[in-house]
C-alpha cells in the first residue's frame, strides 16, 4: 500500500514508464502535449517575425515551407489532441465514478504510440529536413517534395495516429460500460458526453487519414499511381480522403474543449447549466452533422455547383446547435453569482472570440463568397479565432481548473490573471487584422511580400501580438514551477463549488479512485449531495476487496518496435527504379529492410508476450483499504 510514498528519481521513472493509471497517463499527456505545445509556438513565432516586415529574409523560402508545414501538424496532432487527452483522462473516469479506463494497458499503449509518433516526426529536423507540402500535405505537393520530410511526416503521424485511435475506442468502451450505479446517459456531465461524442467521432474519422496515409507510402514507397496523375491517379482522391478526417478533427479538438466550458462556467455560476437536455442533443447533433461538411474545404476544386450547394447548407445547419450551446452558456452565467477565477475569465473570453470564428465559418459556407476567401489570410484568421480561441482557451482553462484535480494544487491566481489578459489581448491583436490582410488579397502560406501592397502595418502588429502570446505562456509556466515548488496544498473539492463526482474525492485522489463505487442519485452528484445530503457520496455497494491492473513495460515496448520499425521503412525505397522520384535518387540503404524487420519483431514480440502472460492483476484487501483510506482522511 506504499503506492503513494516517496520515491527516489530512478522509481519514478520506471512507474510512469510502466504505468496504466488514468490519472498518471494523463500527467504524461499533459507533459508531451505541454512539450509540443511549446515548440508549435516557437515554429509560430518564426512564422511571425519572418512576416513582420516586407521582403524579410529571416528565413528562406523552404525552410518556411517546412515551418508551416510542422507549426500546423504540431499543434493540431501533438499538441491540442494529447492536451485534451490530459484532462479527459484526468476527469471522465472519476466523473462516471469509474476505478479507470475500461482497458488501461491499451490506454498506455496509446500514449507510447502517440509520444513515438511524435518524436518521429520532429527528427525529421534533425535528419535531411522537414516535410514542406503544409499541414494538409496535399498529393500533389508531397509527390514532388525531394528527400524523406513526406515521409516523416506519413510514417509519424500513422504510428500517433493509431494511438489516437486507440484512446477513441478506450473512451467509448469506460463511458458506456463503467458508469456508476444512478450514472444514466442524462445524468453524465458536459465533459463525459463532449468526450463521449467526439470519441465516438475519432473511431470514425481517423481510418479515412490511416487509408489516405498509407496509399501516400505506397505511392512513395513501392511507386503506385493512386494520386499520380500521369498514372491515371487522382490528386483529389486525396483531398476527400484528408477532409473526411480533417473536418470532424475540428469537432474531435472543439467538442471536448466545450465540455470544459460547459464545466467550468457552472461552478463559478454557482448555477446549474441552463438546458442540459438541448445541450446534450446539440453536442449528438453538431458529432453528426460534423461528417457531412467536409467538402467545404474544397469548394474551388471543381465538384460542380450541386455538391457545392449540399455542402454549403450542411455548413450552415452546423451553426445553429453551436448557437444553442452560446445562449445556454450565457443563460447559465445570467443572473448566476459569478466568481472571476483566472479559468472563469477565460471561458467568459472565449465565447465572444470563439462566435466571431463561427461567424466567418459561416460566410465561407456560401462557395461563391469562399471562392474569394479562399487560399488567403482571412481563412487563417478564421480557423486560429476557432482554434485558438475555442481550444487553446479550454485548455489554458482546464489547466487551471484541474490543476488542484491533477497535483492537489491551486494555480496562482494573480500570475494566472496576469496572463489571461496578456494571452487574450496578445491573441485578438495577432489574428483580428488577418481578416483585412484577407480581404485585401495577401494568400496564405506566402514568405514574404512587396513593400505598398499595405500589408506592412496589420502584419508587424500580429507579430506583436503573438509576442504577447509566448510572453503569456511564459508567464504560465513560471506559475506552474512556482506553484510546483511552494504552492499550499489543497484538500479536496478545491474550489469550493464543484458539482461532479471528480471534486468529492480526498486529495491526491487515491490509486483506485473510489473505495466503494458511488450511488449517483442525480445530475451534478456531488452538488446535489451537498444540498440534500450530508456532502459525502452514497456508496451504492459494501466496502470489499477491490482488483486493480498489473502495471506493464510492454505498452512502451510495442510502441518502440513502430518506432524502429518506421526508420527502416523510410529508407526502404531509396535508389530503387520503381520509386518515386523524390526518393529514386537517393543512395541506396541496404540495411533498411533489416531494420524495419527488427522494429516489427520487436512488436510481435511485445503482442506475444502480453497473450502469453496470464496477468490477473492483484487485488487490494478490505482491510488494506480501511487502512488506506483512513491514512488519506
């Protein structure tokens, strides 16, 4: 039962190598993501001061290509992804009064893909460049592109990805089989179901990029013709394929971060949420119709005006369970007795920035207006007031909120405030004027332009806007070192307010979370206990012995091999005649084959090994945990 003493630096390094709790494979999201995080800003601010002035030569013209192309592949795969998997790992199972995810190994084994995947992907600094064909990596970029960033980019984001989809699948399975007692589907809170639906919308949209990904390698790798023109392939092919994931990755990245809001802004309310009900069917309705607008990322392709139509009203229609969920959250906050934390500030902030996003979204669903937008700076300044001011808000927010859920600490208010108003001011000032640098004709992906065109002065001010981003973040990460070092510990509902079962356990929340799985007598559980009851949850079963996880290496282990395995496939085409020609000339690696074999092995092997070990996993005793719980309270 030593499970929460002291360790030394070694045992702790081998617990989280080894871990299979939610709460700590969340603390390794948190870190991976916060990591990501960090360097897709960097790659932001290069992006930003190569701009700042015309005909800059800060960076060249490739190498700016290969900026863009990592800055939107980081922050939508490797950061904002793993970060909302942080808190959602964090939360969902102790919000259902779950002992943990229905499978745990698998849910360490989806970090282990996901952290692989993504250190993959950033060698590619390291070893002969970057891919350079944008974030989307359309075909008929990333066939020309010359050395192995296409494939970095490929083979890194197939191995995260197969994580990703495999925390899909985990989530579903805890939130339908593992709720608690009383846990009835209109009894789950915001988060679980935000969670729930865009789980639901991962197992669905990730095969389509998988596909895509894989007919890029083979067109790269063995020299087939699936998006090779002069081979009757079809470039387009590729785009539908993206778009089919990348619209509901929207909604993937955006429903969780509503869940968050929709957390956050009762509490500080002391309110219930307004229409629990509508927002639950909004959130079903927009995982629904978030598959049937992706062609709208294509309107000047040439689908024809009667695919335009159908998508630009799908687009349309998506608005409006979005505005359900605006009116509900100001309803919620109307008339409510509002206490501006530093995560209540940055909910309150994000819903005017996050209307004006779906504001703009809703002008490029009518495709002859897209036509005009399209390819230039307004639709960068759409999809950041979406990105940024929908999830990087959330998860600024969530930071601060679940930071005493996650480490039994408070954050500083006063740094966090601090920050909030320089991220908020810092973020309005980078992106609002890329509206007008739209409108007045500057394209995306450009590095650099003219002196007199008039972009001169809203591109130096959205540099200095981002500079106040970073200064921001900055100022976040000295909080939470400071707060880390010497912050009070806190007790458990932190603060003061919570209404989910989450805030009602001892901090640090105990390994097997709940002694005796809770009897949820009604929405928001815990709230409703400290109004009717005595504060202390129901238990809906008699203390006994509990059975827990083995923790496991093999996780980490499986991911390795993909890892190793990666590197032989990447050389593996170099030199031969049937190869594209981006990699045909390339010298030859003999020894590739042998270690994409060996990767692989070392993945079997791991797979073996976990069919063949009988693991039961061991059991905590009755009396063990009286004795445990006793030492907590």
């Amino acid at each position: 039962m030593s499970t929460q003493a002291k360790r030394g630096f070694g045992a702790t390094i081998k617990e989280y190598l080894t871990t299979v709790d939610h709460k700590k494979i969340a603390i390794l999201y948190l870190i991976m993501g916060g990591l990501f995080f960090a360097l897709g800003g960097l790659e932001a601010m290069f992006i930003r001061l190569q701009l700042a002035v015309p005909e800059n030569d800060f960076v060249s013209a490739g190498l700016f290509n290969q900026i863009i192309t990592m800055h939107g592949t980081t922050m939508i795969f490797l950061a904002a992804m793993p970060l909302l998997f942080a808190f959602m790992n964090a939360a969902v199972p102790l919000q259902i009064g779950a002992r943990d995810v229905a499978f745990p190994f698998l849910n360490a084994l989806g970090f282990w893909l996901f952290f692989f995947g993504g250190i993959f992907l950033n060698l590619s600094w390291l070893m002969g460049g970057a891919p350079d064909a944008g974030w989307t990596s359309y075909a008929s970029l990333s066939l020309a592109s010359p050395g192995h960033g296409i494939d970095f980019y490929a083979l890194g984001l197939q191995i995260s990805g197969a994580g990703t989809l495999i925390a899909g699948i985990n989530f579903l399975a805890t939130i339908i089989n593992m709720r608690a007692p009383g846990m009835t589907y209109m009894r789950m809170p915001l988060l679980t179901w935000t969670t729930f639906v865009a789980s639901a919308l991962i197992v669905f949209a990730f095969p389509p990029l998988t596909i895509g990904l894989f007919l890029l390698i083979f067109d790269r790798m063995f020299g087939t013709g699936f998006f090779v023109v002069s081979q009757g392939g079809n470039t387009i092919i590729w785009e539908h394929l993206f778009w089919i994931f990348g619209h509901p990755e929207v909604y993937i990245l955006v429903l969780p971060a509503f869940g968050i809001f929709s957390e956050i802004i009762p509490t500080f309310s002391r309110k219930r949420l307004f229409g629990y009900s509508a927002m639950v069917f909004a959130t079903v309705l927009i995982g629904f119709l978030g598959f049937m607008v992706w062609a709208h990322h294509m309107f000047t392709v040439g689908l024809g005006p009667t695919a335009n139509a159908i998508f630009a009203i799908a687009t349309m229609a998506i608005a409006v369970p979005t505005g359900i969920k605006i009116f509900n959250w100001l309803l919620t906050i109307w008339g409510g007795s509002i206490e501006f934390t530093t995560p209540m500030l940055y909910a309150l902030a994000f819903i005017p920035s996050f209307v004006m996003g779906g504001v703009t979204g809703v002008m490029q669903a009518s495709a002859p207006a897209d036509y005009q937008y399209h390819d230039s700076y307004f639709i960068v300044a759409h999809f950041h007031y979406v990105i940024v001011g929908g999830v990087v808000f959330a998860l600024l927010a969530a930071l601060h909120f679940y930071w005493p859920l996650m480490f039994g600490k408070i954050l500083s208010e006063k740094l966090g405030k601090l920050a909030f108003w320089i991220f908020f001011t810092g973020f309005h000032l980078t992106f609002f004027l890329q509206h007008f640098l739209g409108l007045m004709g500057m394209p995306r992906r450009v590095f650099t332009y003219l002196p007199g065109q008039g972009y001169d002065t809203f591109n130096l001010i959205s540099t200095i806007g981002a500079l106040l981003m970073a200064v921001a973040v900055i100022i976040t990460l000295i909080n939470i070192i400071m707060t880390t070092a010497k912050g009070p510990k806190v007790g458990r509902d932190a603060w003061g307010d919570g209404r989910t079962l989450e805030w009602s356990l001892p901090q640090p929340v105990p390994f097997y979370n709940f002694a005796q799985t809770p009897l949820v007598r009604g929405l928001d559980a815990f709230w409703l206990e400290k109004t009717k009851g005595n504060g202390e949850i129901l238990p809906a079963e008699s203390l006994g012995e509990i059975h827990m996880p083995n923790n496991s290496i093999l996780p980490f282990i499986q991911s390795l091999g993909l890892f190793v395995a990666a590197f032989g496939a990447l050389y593996f085409a170099d030199g031969k005649e049937w190869a594209l020609n981006a990699v045909k000339d390339l010298p030859v690696q003999p020894w590739a084959p042998f270690v994409l074999a060996l990767g692989l092995l070392i993945t079997v092997g791991g797979m073996i090994a976990r069919s063949l070990k009988d693991d039961h996993g061991y059991h905590i005793t009755k009396e063990e945990l009286i004795e445990y719980e006793r030492g907590v309270k």
